[in-house]
C-alpha cells in the first residue's frame, strides 16, 4: 500500500489541492498514521512527473496560492488497476514480539512474565479501541479501522497464548541452536 | 490497583473438584461495585466453576465466598435461589431461556417469581426487550429467534430484576463477531446505566476487551497479577 | 442388509445406560406383547365344546371364549401404548446418532432400516421369551393341543418382532429426512408417528377381535354372542374420542391458561401444553381406554353381583357362582394388568421428557427459579389435561355400566366413578415417581459444556 495510490484514489472523486487531500485522507482512515503535509506535496510532484496526476491550476481565495491537482486518463486507470489486485497474504509477518521472546531467552530473562506483561499491555489498547468504537456517535469508519486493529491484536493475543504453552520446547530449541 | 471500589463479590482461595477432576485450586478474586471484570483462561481452566461457585450455583469445596460482606457459601438452598433472582443476574451461552414460554414471558418470569403481577411483569419486560431491540420478536419462542435475538432476550431477563451482579458465562460464545457485539454492547451499556457489577467469563480477548480488566486463570488459580484497568 | 443388522448389533452392545433402559423396556413390552397374542391365538383356534381344566370351567363356551378373546385383545392396546412410549426414550440421542450415519453417507431408507433393526432384536428377544412360556404353559393346561394351536403360536413368535422392525420403520419415516437434522433444535415433534403407529395397533386388534370373535361363536348359541362386539366396538369409539379429546383439551387447557395465569408454573405448565398438545394425547391415549374399560367394568360388576346374590336358578344361570366370579376376578385383574402397563408408559414418558431437558432446566435453576416451581410445573402438565379428560372417559364409562344395570337390575352403579378418581390419583403418582430425577438432573454440573 503506498501514498500515490491513496492519493489516486482521493483525486478520483474530482481536482483537489494539497492541503485538502490530507484532510480527506485522515477522515476516511482515521486510526491510520496520519499523513504529512511535506509527504503529500513530494508524492503528488511525482505522480505528475509520471502523468498519474497534473496540475489544474491554481487557487487562492484570498489565503496562500494552492495548486490544484487532477487524476489524467493514465493515473485513473492505474489506480483502478492497483485497487482491483488482490493484496497477497502476508508470506511472513514481522514479528517482534517473537523476537523479544527469543531474546528473552538468550538474555537469560522471564519469556513468560514478558509474554504476560506483553498480554496486559495488548488488552489494554484493546479496551481502547472497544471504548472508542462503542462510544455513542461514533461514526462508522472509526469502528471499521477499530475493529481490524482488534483483530490483529487478539491474533497476536492468540499466538502468545500458544507460545506461552510451547515456551518449553522454544526454551530447549533456543539454547540448542546457540550451542550448535 | 490501589482505589479499586470495595468489593461486592469475593472469593477467597477456592477449592473445588468434580469427582478426581479438581476444577478450582485456590482461586481468588474480587469484584467492585459497578466493576466489569472478565475473567479469561483456556477451556477447562476453571473459568465457569468460578462462577457457579459467585453466583452461589454451586457450593465451594475450600474456600469462602462474600456477596455484600455475606458469606454465600453458607446459605441454605432456597436462600440463593432467591439471592439469584433478585440480586444476581445470571446469562449462559445457552439453555437459559425456557423453550416453551414466549420471549416477553421469559423475560417477565424472575418477576412473576418474585410476585410481580403478570400484567406489570409484561410491562416492564417489554421495556426491556425495547431497550435491546428485540420487542418486535416478543411473541416468539427462543426457538423462532435469532442466536443474537435469544442471547439479548437472556441479557433482559438478567437484567429485569435490577440486579446488583451479573454473572455472564459465555454470553457470546454460540455467536458470530457482530451478533456478539450487539450483545456485549448491550450488556455492557445496560450494566453502566444501572450500576451493576459484571463477572463476564470468556475465551475470547476481543469480548474480554468490553471489561474494565482482566483476571486470568489457569489449571484453577488466578495467573500472575490481576492486570490494572 | 447383513451389514445393516451388524451395525444395529454394534449399536446394540455399545449402548449407554439409557439405551439399555430402552432395550430393557422394549424387551418387556415384547413380551407382554406376545403373551396377550400368543394366549389369543391358542383360545382361538378351539372350535365349539371343550373342556379345560382352568378357571372354573370358564373358557369352555365359545361365548365366554369369544369374551376372553376381546379381553386379551384389548389388553394389547396398553401393551402397545407402552411399546410407543419406549420408542420416545433416548429419541433425541439416536436423532444425533442417525444423523451422523447420514453424514457418513448412509441412505435415509438405511438408516431407518438400522434403527428399526435395533428395535426388531428386541422385541425378537420379548417375543422369544415369551413364545417358550406360553409352549411350557399350553403343554401343562392342554393335553394335546392341535396343530392349528402351535401355528398360532408360531405366527404371534414370528409376528411381533417383524411388526416391531416394520412399527419402526413407520414410526422413523421422518426423523433421518437430513444429514444434519439434529443441529436444529427439537421442535415440537408433531407425534403422528407414534399416533398413527397407535391407531394402526387399535385397527389391528378390532380386526383380530372380530375374526377370533366369529370364529369361536361359529356353531354356537348365535344372536346372542354379538354383546362382547358391541361393548368392544362402544370401548372403542369413547376411547378414539377421548383421544381426540385430551388433544384438544391440552391446547384448549394451556391456551386459555397460559393467557391469564399469574402462577410461573402454571405458566410453564400451560405453554408446554399448548406448544404440544399432542404429546399429552399420546401418553394419555390409553390411560382413558383404562378409564372406560375400569368404569365400565365396575358398573357391571356390581350390576351382576347384585343379580347373582337375587338369582333364584331359574334365569339360566349356572349353578356355581364362581362361574361368574372367576370370570369377574379375571376381567379385574386384566384390567389392572393394562393399568399398570399405562402407569409405567406415564412414569417412563415423564422420566423421559425431563431426562430430555435436564440442562435446559439445570440452567433454570442456576439462573433462580425454584426447584419447587419446576416440579409443580411438571405435575401440572399431567393434571391439568388429564382431569376433564379422565371425567369424560369415567362418564363414558359409566354409561356402559349404566346401560348394562339398567337393563339387568335398573340401578346405576355410582360407585363405579371411584376408578375414575382411582386412575387420576395413580397417574398423579406416576408422575410425581420422576420428582426425584428432576431432583437429580438439575445439578450445576450438567452447565458444563460438553
């Protein structure tokens, strides 16, 4: 997933400037990283330099000059082309809990007082998420974003769950492949 | 931790065992006033013998447990039915709605047992099943309803008698994540509203994320510390 | 369909306690089953004049043979009432068990073959134990019993395990329709089943009673011998309409009841009545032809004893009262055999309803409804239908014995409408036998899931 397609998509709804475009974006994906002002100007002066985009013209409504932006004929079809792929399954998922067990491990440390604590701190920003998608008014895409955040969390909460039951065996491995 | 509400319900060191199999070993744990608390654990881990041993449905082998500063483990049969239909709620994943009665009367039941003439207890369980969104399906037995329907009647019937506890063992356990949601909204909005302490027994963390905190069980003790709000 | 009768064998013999009740029951019913026929088909193979050495003489008329024909016949309806009755037992376990034999990819006539298979050893077994006692019987009160006797025998020995196999495969035709039929909850099963299995057995009986009834009157006193028809045929019809009746009065009882109580266990008492009214109807079917009959017997009983007591010699009677008394004592004690035979159906179907719900109503008490309440609930759903139903069938009763007296000695016998009162108390008991197993099943244990 990267900015230019984002992009491509907002400017599909019609020309727009800089400025707008990040506040569109941070409406639509409210729990993703916001974006900045400085990403967005870089990203759409590269979309023009390779035709997805090109300037309309300019507006200034009194305040600063702004440019604005439309999609051309290339950069619609590309970003169709982008949303109609399907996203392939994550291979491998970087994983660093995992990496911290391990190296709790080696370290000599507690895997599963850090797995518990690890656990705590998950459930937390889960009753977060909970509060903030079952608050009254709260809008719809905030409880979509919210709601794929939960599910992730609880599937690292479940993979800690089996780990904590398999720390044993990932113990002994782990001391094996450093003796080896 | 430390300005936890004092607690409604407690348990001390409990000890329990079905035949050879010991379900609880020393589990403690501490309900506030108005507290939700979900109490998580593989299954088998002990998680609804806790409550059975809360809610006074079964009785404790060691151990004590307190509603109110009371011992509960203490009282005479009849004592806790009663106990359980005025000051406990009580929800399971399923069974709990009799599968003859209409849902209005379900819900009007724990009145009607109480006394409440069966005009007034219609009455204020349909207000109930209002309040759930599920006063349209009233006439309907449990099984004509929907899993997130049924369990949402269950939730009124808990709730009708004004309880000061819920105890809720599973409650969405037979349903999918948005019929689940619905319900976990609703007993989690309703338990706010009215005051009332949950213990919500579950398996599921994004389901325990509805509770003010955790408390983890495993082979029938609580694990590590109780996880702060 | 070697196979089919290994896996029922298999089933047979890997069966948990309460399937072995079942078995146990069935084999019993088979038994009594056999028995009745068995007796029926030796008393109507004799033609005309002859004489045993056995019950005073009473079974060497053709006429009084004919009577005891129809009596033995219509002992059977309990007995089959009692075998419909088991088939219920442990329903909801096979349902899941054929189901699962559907998902492995048996076809639905298959599974039903292999159920009915189960149900066919049984009764074979019944019908086996039975079949030697009635040999060892007949060559100990008959000297040299004819060969049309031993072919009856036969036939009832072969008869009743194939009639049970075939009652089977009635009774399951639309249990097994799908492969994952026990997913859904049991709803109320429509019992037309068992209540045509029941009617089946009625029709049967009449038209074995007929055909034993003109054989044995054949070459005898004629007009006269057509009295045990009529009463049978009148036992009949008040029976198939207290059928109706008790139907009709548990839907009309639980409506009307479960609209205006403030009682919780009326409530659940009147709902569950009127969610299956049928199921009462079933159970109760043969509790009022037990009710007819007893009333109805009561009445002449006293009518004749009266008459017998004023009879001067010259009327025709036999000279030896206990003539008439052992055939009234036997009549009794039939009639208290199908009493019993309908007291167990109603314990064993009580048994079975609350065995069903036991973690439905587990979770009833664990969530603050009485024990108390429960059981009266249960009790009511017996009393409540039962006793206009019994009322009518006791009246009914009544009349036959009325219009018996009236003709014979023009009194009316009121004393008869104690069975009636008899009968509902002895149901009441019944039902209240299965107390002490609600008791047992609502344990807390039985929420833990499975």
């Amino acid at each position: 997933m990267s900015t230019r397609h984002i992009l491509l998509g907002l400017l599909a709804k019609g020309p727009s400037h800089g400025y707008e475009l990040k506040q569109r974006h941070d409406e639509h994906f409210p729990q993703a990283r916001p974006l900045a002002y400085g990403q967005v100007y870089t990203t759409l002066q590269r979309l023009v330099r390779d035709g997805l985009a090109e300037v309309e013209g300019t507006d200034s409504d009194g305040g600063p000059e702004r440019t604005l932006y439309r999609l051309t004929e290339k950069g619609s079809r590309e970003v169709t082309a982008w949303a109609g792929q399907v996203t392939p399954p994550a291979p491998f998922v970087a994983n660093e809990i995992f990496t911290k067990v391990v190296v709790t491990i080696l370290t000599g440390g507690d895997p599963a007082a850090h797995l518990l604590a690890q656990r705590a701190a998950h459930m937390e920003r889960m009753r977060e998420l909970t509060a903030l998608k079952t608050a009254p008014g709260a809008d719809l895409t905030t409880v979509l974003s919210a709601d794929y955040a939960l599910n992730h969390l609880d599937a690292d909460l479940r993979w800690m769950t089996t780990t904590q039951a398999r720390l044993a065996s990932l113990t002994a491995l782990t001391m094996e492949v450093d003796r080896a | 931790m430390s300005n936890r509400p004092a607690p409604l319900v407690a348990a001390r060191d409990l000890v329990k065992s079905y035949g050879r199999t010991p379900a609880l070993r020393g589990a403690c744990l501490e309900v506030g006033e108005g507290e939700i608390v979900a109490v998580t654990g593989a299954s088998g881990s002990g998680k609804s013998t806790l409550l059975h041993c809360l809610a006074g449905i079964v009785r404790p082998d060691g151990g004590t447990v307190t509603y109110d500063g009371k011992r509960v483990d203490l009282l005479p049969e009849d004592r806790l039915s009663e106990l359980r239909r005025t000051d406990f709620g009580v929800m399971f994943q399923f069974g709990q709605l009799i599968p003859e009665l209409t849902a209005v009367d379900n819900v009007a039941l724990p009145l009607m047992l109480a006394g409440t003439a069966r005009g007034t207890a219609q009455e204020r369980a349909e207000e109930w099943l209002e309040r759930f969104g599920v006063r349209e399906q009233k006439d309907l037995r449990p099984g004509e309803l929907s899993g997130g329907q049924e369990q949402r009647v269950a939730l009124a019937r808990a709730l009708v008698t004004g309880p000061r506890v819920v105890f809720a063992d599973e409650p969405t356990g037979a349903l999918d994540s948005l019929a689940g949601e619905q319900v976990m909204t609703a007993l989690v909005g309703a338990a706010r509203a009215s005051g009332a302490a949950v213990l919500l027994i579950t398996h599921d963390a994004t389901v325990a994320a509805y509770a003010d905190r955790e408390v983890r069980l495993r082979d029938g003790a609580v694990v590590g510390a109780e996880v702060p709000a | 369909m070697r196979t089919d009768l290994r896996l029922a064998w298999l089933f047979i013999r890997g069966s948990n306690r309460q399937e072995w009740w079942r078995i146990a029951l069935v084999v019993a019913g088979a038994t009594c089953a056999t028995g009745l026929a068995s007796a029926a088909a030796v008393l109507a193979s004799v033609r005309g004049q002859h004489s045993f050495s056995f019950a005073a003489g009473l079974l060497n008329q053709p006429g009084e043979r004919s009577g005891a024909i129809v009596a033995l016949l219509l002992l059977l309806v309990p007995v089959l009432g009692f075998l419909g009755q088991c088939a219920r037992i442990g329903a909801v376990h096979r349902d899941r068990r054929m189901a699962v034999l559907r998902l492995a990819g048996a076809e639905p006539g298959r599974v039903r073959r292999i159920a009915a298979l189960e149900t066919g050893l049984a009764c074979l077994l019944g019908s086996a134990l039975a079949t030697a006692g009635a040999v060892a019987v007949l060559t100990a009160v008959w000297e040299r019993p004819t060969a049309l006797a031993w072919a009856g025998i036969a036939l009832v020995g072969v008869g009743v395990p194939l009639l049970g196999t075939a009652a089977g495969v009635l009774a399951l035709h639309r249990v097994v329709a799908s492969p994952l039929g026990w997913v859904r909850r049991t709803r109320t099963r429509s019992g037309r089943g068992p209540l045509l299995l029941f009617t089946g057995g009625l029709l049967l009986v009449d038209v074995a009673a007929l055909g034993g009834v003109t054989g044995t009157s054949m070459n005898s006193r004629g007009a006269g011998s057509n009295a045990p028809l009529v009463v049978c045929a009148a036992v009949l019809a008040v029976g198939a309409g207290a059928v109706w009746l008790t139907g009709a009065l548990s839907w009309l009882t639980g409506r009307l009841l479960a609209a205006r109580t403030g009682s919780p266990a009326v409530l659940i008492a009147a709902e569950r009545l009127r969610d299956d009214p049928w199921a009462a109807a079933r159970i109760h079917a043969a509790v009022l032809l037990v009710t007819v009959i007893g009333t109805g017997f009561a009445g002449i009983r006293q009518a004749l004893l009266t008459e017998l007591e004023n009879a001067d010699d010259t009327h025709g009677f036999a000279a030896d009262d206990s003539f008439y008394t052992t055939g009234l004592d036997l009549t009794a004690a039939a009639i208290a055999f199908g009493l019993v035979m309908v007291l167990v159906a109603l314990a064993v179907g009580t048994a079975e309803s609350v065995a069903t719900r036991r973690r439905g109503l587990a979770a009833q008490v664990a969530a603050g409804v009485p024990r108390q309440v429960l059981a009266r609930a249960l009790l009511l759903e017996t009393a409540l239908p039962l006793a206009p139903a019994v009322l009518v069938a006791g009246l009914g009763g009544l009349v036959i014995g009325t219009v018996y007296s009236v003709l014979a000695s023009g009194t009316v016998p009121y004393l008869s409408l104690l069975v009636p009162a008899g009968i509902y108390a002895a149901c009441l008991l019944a039902t209240a036998l299965s107390l002490p197993l609600l008791h047992r099943s609502v344990r807390p244990a039985e929420l833990r899931y499975t």
